[in-house]
C-alpha cells in the first residue's frame, strides 16, 4: 500500500488508502461512489483498488469491492489500536469540522505533539491538538496537566466518545471541511504508528 510505485505520482496518500478499506469494510462499495466519498478521481481510485487486489485484500464483483479474509484481519488489526469519530465543535481546535483519532498505547511515543500537529496541518487541518491519558487524566503536552480543568467540554467529548486506558493518545484535527479534518486526525495519528 506504499505510496511510492513505479510511473507517475499518486493522485492519493496512504489516509485515502485507509479510508477506502474503511469504506470496503462497511459494505461492498463500486468505484464510483468511492471515489466520491474519497474526493478523488476514478484513475486515482482504480490504481487504488489495484493496488489493494494485488495485496490480496479486496476482490471486486459486480456488487463492487470487498475485503478478503485478509482484508479483514489487516481492518480488524487497524481498529485494535486507532478508534475514529467525528465530531462538531471543540473548544480545542474552534473549527468547523473536527475528527477525533484514539491511538491505542502510544503514549511512549510522543514528544510535545508538535510533529503530530505539523502532519495534520500538511494532510489540509487548520490545526490539531494531541492529548495523552496518563495518571488517570487527560493531558495535553506542554498545555495542561489536566484537559478536565482546563477544558471541561473538550473533556466531556473525549469521555462521550472513548473510553481511554493509560497512554493512549487522543488526536484532534480541525478542518474547514469534514474530509481534511479525517485525514488531518489521520495523518497526526499515522506519526505514532508508523516506524520512523
């Protein structure tokens, strides 16, 4: 699923990718109505699912794509560490369109949530916020020790939304449209899980 093949640049980035198994995994989904939901074109989209058939993990039918039992398994490992919602207003971020990332167990992996920030705002967010639950409480790096003091309503959408054990890290991603802000919290989130 690497973005780097053969030929010219991709038309999408890895958050597409994930995004289209999400999708395949809900429901058998066509080409054209991928391409919709991922706002990209259907060349885009066909190398995508290409892509995804010679790694054996969608097969297309006359019903559209869907995953194959090893689709599955690779979805099934995805959501055991990220959780994903999307959500209104938040006083962390004060845009439009927020997408909230949960990152099972990474905690160890984070700094001051400055690279997370800068990968959310090149995937298209205005801005994101990265809030760790350590010691019982939620924490945002070098903001606050406690997001329940300092941000009672941020905090109330976290615990609406996740229930997080101990280092577990929270990505917020503001956008000025529903799919930046989703690949904004993606792409913050992909800093803790990919192996740099």
């Amino acid at each position: 699923m690497s973005e780097k093949a053969p030929g010219p640049s991709p038309k999408f980035s890895v958050f597409h990718m994930v995004l289209a198994i999400e999708l395949i995994a809900r429901k058998p989904i066509g080409r054209n109505a991928l391409a919709e939901r991922l706002k990209v074109g259907e060349g885009a989209v066909r190398t995508m699912i290409n892509r995804l058939r010679d790694a054996d993990l969608v097969i297309t039918s006359k019903a559209g794509c869907s995953l194959t039992e090893k689709g599955l398994s690779v979805w099934k490992e995805y959501t055991s560490i990220l959780q994903k919602f999307d959500t209104g207003k938040s006083e962390l971020t004060e845009a439009d369109y927020n997408s909230v990332v949960l990152v099972k167990d990474r905690g160890h992996k984070l700094k001051a949530g400055m690279e997370q920030r800068d990968a959310a705002v090149k995937a298209g967010a205005k801005n994101a916020t990265t809030i760790v639950f350590k010691r019982g409480r939620l924490t945002i790096p070098s903001v606050s020790e406690s997001v329940d003091e300092d941000f009672p309503k941020a905090a109330s959408q976290i615990f609406k939304l996740f229930r997080p054990d101990e280092q577990d890290v929270i990505m917020i991603a503001g956008a000025d449209s529903p799919e930046k802000a989703e690949y904004g919290a993606l792409a913050a989130a992909w800093t803790l899980l990919d192996n740099h």
